[in-house]
C-alpha cells in the first residue's frame, strides 16, 4: 500500500495534518501560563520595538541586566512583529505565535516526510512523515516563542529546493538547467541565515557538493542569492556599529553566533556577561553567606565535590556530579558505619542457565543477599532457585509467583517483599547476564548522596556489547524519546540495573503502578522523582545475553511508546 509515490504523499499530507493538530493542541491547551525564559523575552521585546517604529532597539527597563544584550539575529523578531506578536506586552507567548508556529511545524512535517520519499521510497517517506509529526521536540518547540521552528522550515525547504534544482539539471544535462532555483534556494538560505545564522555553515558545503556535481552555475546562484539577502542587514550594522558585523546585531560580538565576547559558557551565560557575574555570586555562596571558589566550564562542576569522594570525577556527568549535592543516608551517619545490608532483586523467566551464574557472582560480596522472583518459569527455574537457597541458606530467598505474568507485576511482588526485609540499599538487575555483579558495590557506594542510581549504558558515551545496529538505535531513540516527553534526566531511562535507598523505594506505591514489561522501569524512575528523589548515575557496559532468549517484544515496545504520555496525563489529572 506505502509503495505507490502518489498514496505516499496523501499519507504525508495527512501526517502533517495531524501534526498541525497536534502542535495546537499542545501549545493552547496544555502549555499555556508557562512564564517567558530569557530568549523569548528578548524576542518579544525586539519585536515590540519594530511594531512600535523604534527599530531594532532593546527596552531599556529590559530585565536582562543593564549589560550588552545578546546580539539577535533580525529575521525571527521581525516575523513576530509581522504577524502582530509585538503590539502589547504579554507574560506568555501570543496564541498567534503558537498559532504560527504550529503551521510552519506542520510543513516542516511535510518536508521532512518529502525529502525521505526522495531520498529512500514511499514507505520510508510514510514512516518519517509520522515521527516527525509526533516527534516530542518538535512538538514542544511550536509552543515557544524561539526561532527554532521558523528556521527549521527555511532550512529545510532551501535544501529541497537545491535538491530539485540538481535533479533538474541532470535531466537536461544542462549546467544552466535548475539556475531559476538555485536562486530561489540562495533566497531561502539567505533568510535563514537571518533566523539563525548557524545556516551559514550550509553554504560552503552546499558548494563543495554543487562543484562535485560540476554545477558550478548553481553554485554561483546559490551563493549570490544568499548573500544578496543578507546583505543589506550587514550595511545597517555596518552604518550603526562602525564594523563588519555580518548578521549579529550587537556590536560587540563574533560576526556570526552573537555571543558576547566576553562571556563564556551557553544559553543565558553566553547570552549576557552580566547575568553570567550574577549567576556566578549566586553559584558560588553557600546558606551561610560563605563564597566557596568555583570555576565555569564543565570541569567546574568537581568543585562541589570534596577530594577523594569519587576516584575520578571527570570521568562522571554534570547531571551525576550535580546529584551528588544530596543528603547524606541515615544508615551512614555514624561515626564508624557499619556496611549496609544490600538485597538485589533478580526477576527470572526460563533463566535455568543463567541463575547459578549470577547467584554465585552476587553472593560473592560481603554482606549482600538475593531475592530471586521467579515468574513461574516452565524451563524448570524455579526449581533451579529452590536448589541455590539450599546452598546458599540465609542468604537467597525465592519467592514463586502465581498471579498473572510480566516484568513489572515481578518487580512489584519482590520490591515490595524487600522493603519489608529491612534492607538498607535495595539492587534490582537483570538474570541474563547482561548486568555484570562487579557493579554492585560502585552503585552502592553512589547510594550514599543519592536515593536512587542507575547504573548507565550511556554516560559516557555508548556502552554496549553484542547489539546490532538497529537495537542501538532502537535503544537510544527510547532513551531520548521517554526524557524529551517526561523531562527526567539521566542518561539513562530504561536501565534495570538501579540501588535504591529503602526509604526512598518505600515512598513510591508500587501498587499503583500501571505498566508491565519494561515500561515499568521507567513509571518507576518518574515516580522517584515525583516524590523528590535524587537520582544518581553509574557509568556499566551492558553485555547482551549469551544464553536464552530476549524478551523484548512488539507489545513492550509499544507499552514502551504510550506510557510517558500516561504518566504526563495522570499527573495533569491528580
């Protein structure tokens, strides 16, 4: 059905379309009272001056700081005062921003699921037509008042328009052939570069491919009519700077990003050095009005941290350092503390092999116990497990469900069985393997400054072994998927391997948990932070299976897609 080019793009339509409803949706009903950030005050109050005939002037009561403002780019302030946004001052973002907004989303849908028709076939148009309709980012951009979602549709259509003009060259044979739009894509780049200017790094490789196709007409268009935009913004800076300043709109800034020079850092920080000093005092004060030394940049982080505390931490994220902030646990207050009792938490289904394995490699430190929740397994593990408490008597316990089956109804029965236990520090991991034992005492040791830590396949980097390609992709997309839509932080979302404080396991009513599979792993984690707890992050390498078979399957990976969504609704619902 996908493979006819003409039913392909009636789906892509109808994709955008239900983006465009989706996008109002969002930004009118759900993302509304939402208080203005730094950037879109800046915009607003740009384009409120162009609206007002003081051109492209800052308020001088802008609340910014009396400081050199960030040097905008002239294109998105002055689409906001075109569609009227800058008539009257507003504590959100105008519903005709979002309104238009939500449009330009719609066709960068279009264009999107457009290039993927030519680029790779009907279906692959289709599919990604559908992604990016639903695509969290991009749905979330078209709320706010930021030029991200007007430049993306310039950029986009200024590659396709180039795309088309190549193709059209190569029928005729013809250097000259596609002339007529190559220019119009030169008039589309050049106005993104107003919008961003970042788009000015399209040209010289939009030119390096065009020469590579021995096009160099289209090249000459291209460049000439980019350039052609853009230029009379650089003869105003020009007139009212007294230097060459090619598309910011300070003076005082590098020609094309609009940093101040003498900030450092990003977002706000790179915005404005003033607000950069203020952020800095603020930073550096504890409660007691002492000022502790601090240093900008991301090696700046260690120094909340007292030597010694982490062997190496460069070798941690910001988000993991930051954790580290929290409140010591009350099992480690003494003076001389005793260890604390660990229990992992192993949930089993058909994993006869694997158990003797893991059990023998818990086991082997000092001080830790196992619970092993077996699913009512018919490969015989629950006997397997019978025969491991035997050998290992007061130290591994079974506990054999009987109720309906699934990962997370498991983890229920043997959570809440361990926080009973009076454990200190509660593990959960995986039976197959793929979770190696030799992490436990480093996520135990994270447990002291955090209520929960995961033990991360992606701080730093990909720590992956025998996984294809495609699960790698299918893993990562997961990742960010879960955190664009629920805004948890760490690294990783979906990870099994995680050490809670029993206190903080304790505060979460695992009974009112609605999602099965692995699903439930993140329900879990958007629980914990919920109730306010600090979550930390171990950095694993995550080995896939040997042995058995993979349990992810079709329904868990839809699960899997619906369930942040769930808890964004139940949470707007309590």
């Amino acid at each position: 059905m996908l493979q006819h080019p003409g039913r392909a793009r009636r789906l892509i339509v109808a994709a955008a379309t239900a983006g465009l409803l989706i996008r109002i949706a969002f930004a009118l009903l759900y993302w509304v009272g939402k208080p203005l950030t730094h950037d879109e005050r800046e915009y607003l109050e740009l384009a409120r001056s162009l609206s007002e005939g003081r051109g492209f002037v800052y308020a001088s009561s802008s609340d910014s700081g009396p400081g050199p403002k960030f040097g905008r780019a002239p294109g998105y302030p002055m689409l906001l005062a075109v569609i009227g946004a800058g008539t009257s001052e507003s504590s959100d973002v105008p519903v005709r921003v979002k309104v238009a907004q939500s449009a330009a989303g719609a066709i960068g849908v279009w264009l999107i699921g457009t290039f993927a028709l030519r680029a790779a076939g009907p279906r692959t148009g289709v599919v990604a037509a559908v992604i990016a309709a639903v695509y969290p980012p991009l749905v979330w951009i078209c709320a706010y008042a930021l030029s991200e979602a007007v430049y993306s549709v310039l950029a986009l259509s200024a590659a396709l328009v180039l795309q088309i003009a190549v193709d059209r060259a190569a029928a005729e044979r013809s250097s000259r052939a596609g002339g007529a739009l190559a220019l119009g894509a030169g008039v589309l780049t050049g106005l993104a570069i107003l919008v961003r200017p970042a788009m000015l790094f399209f040209l010289p490789l939009a030119v390096l491919w065009l020469l590579f196709r021995r096009l160099p007409i289209l090249a000459v268009a291209l460049v000439a009519a980019s350039l052609a935009v853009v230029a009379p913004w650089t003869a105003r800076n020009m007139r009212v700077h007294g230097r060459f300043v090619l598309v910011a709109s300070e003076g005082g800034v590098t020609f094309w990003t609009g940093n101040h020079p003498l900030s450092r850092g990003e977002g706000d920080l790179a915005a404005n050095p003033d607000i950069k000093r203020a952020e800095s005092v603020a930073d550096s004060t504890t409660p007691d009005g002492t000022v502790r030394a601090r240093r900008f940049g991301g090696s700046g982080l260690s120094d909340f941290l007292s030597a010694g505390t982490v062997p190496d931490s460069g070798s941690r994220s910001d988000f993991d350092r930051l954790c580290r902030r929290g409140r010591p646990p009350s099992v480690f207050v003494s003076t001389t503390p005793a260890p604390p009792v660990v229990l992992v938490v192993v949930p089993t289904y058909n994993e006869r092999d694997n158990l003797p394995v893991l059990a023998r490699s818990v086991l082997a430190h000092e001080g830790y116990r196992m619970l092993v929740v077996d699913d009512g397994s018919p490969d015989g593990t629950g006997a397997v497990a019978d025969a491991l408490a035997e050998e290992y008597a007061g130290r591994l316990e079974v506990l054999h469900r009987t109720g309906p089956r699934g990962l997370g109804r498991s983890y229920i029965d043997g959570l809440q069985r361990a926080v009973a236990s009076g454990a200190d520090l509660i593990c959960q991991m995986d039976a197959d393997l793929s979770h190696n034992p030799e992490y436990l005492p480093a996520l135990a040791a994270a447990a002291r400054t955090s209520d929960v830590v995961i033990g991360s396949r992606y701080l730093n980097g990909v720590s992956v072994v025998n996984w294809p390609l495609h699960r790698i992709f299918l893993s990562a997309f997961a990742n960010r998927y879960i955190k664009a839509v629920t805004r948890l932080s760490p690294s990783d979302c979906t990870s099994g391997f995680r050490c809670w404080r029993r206190e903080a396991l304790a505060r979460i009513r695992l009974e009112a948990m609605v999602s099965d599979g692995y699903a439930f792993l993140v329900e879990m984690l958007y629980e914990a932070r919920q109730r306010g707890c600090s979550i930390g992050e171990v950095p694993i390498i995550f080995v896939e299976r040997r042995q058995g078979q993979s349990k992810v399957s079709t329904p868990v990976l839809l699960e899997s897609l619906i369930i942040p969504w769930r808890l964004i609704l139940r949470r707007r619902r309590s």
